[in-house]
C-alpha cells in the first residue's frame, strides 16, 4: 500500500527594497526581541517547550516585511544579523546616534 504525498508549495518573496551599501548617521539604535528554534535529543519529559526568547541590539540596517537587519558597528557595516520577520517579537528604539 502505499502513501499519497502532496508537494510543499512554497513560494518565496523577493526583498523589494534596494540593500543597503552602507550605514550612514544619523542610525537608529534598536532591540529586537525575537524567539528561536528549540531541539533537544534523547528523552524528554516537556512535550510542550516553549521557544527560547532573546533581545538584541544594534544600528537599524534594513527593515522589510520578510527581515529586519541590524549591524554592530558604524562606519564599516561589523557583524551583521539578519532577522527572519517571522521570529521577531518586537522591536524598540532605544537611540539614535548622530556623530
């Protein structure tokens, strides 16, 4: 006997706006509060985890329905952290840095 499987239709979006090349001042300072991912291996006794939460903050890079992406250091662009839309909680301004 076997199994009938219906194909995953997934569609992906394209970003619409144009990348940043470089932040510029002024730059907006922000914490995101996002969820993750949670796996564990061998036996668990929580059949009903809760995704772990975590606040980041950084300078406001982009800011699009599909992601939100901050860095860490300006001029120069430093690490950068890209956020799916889907696991942000929220997300503050705490700041803006002028020079």
């Amino acid at each position: 006997m076997s199994k009938k499987t219906t194909p995953l239709d997934l569609k992906l979006t394209p970003a619409v706006e144009e990348p940043a090349k470089s932040l510029t001042l002024p730059a907006k300072i922000v914490v995101v509060k996002w969820e993750d991912i949670q796996s564990e291996t061998g036996w668990s006794e929580d059949l009903d985890p809760e995704p772990p939460v975590f606040n980041t903050i950084g300078y406001l890079v982009t800011k699009t329905k599909r992601k939100v992406v901050i860095c860490d250091t300006i001029p120069g662009n430093g690490t950068i952290t890209v956020f799916p839309s889907g696991c942000i909680l929220e997300i503050k301004e705490i700041g803006t840095l002028t020079e």
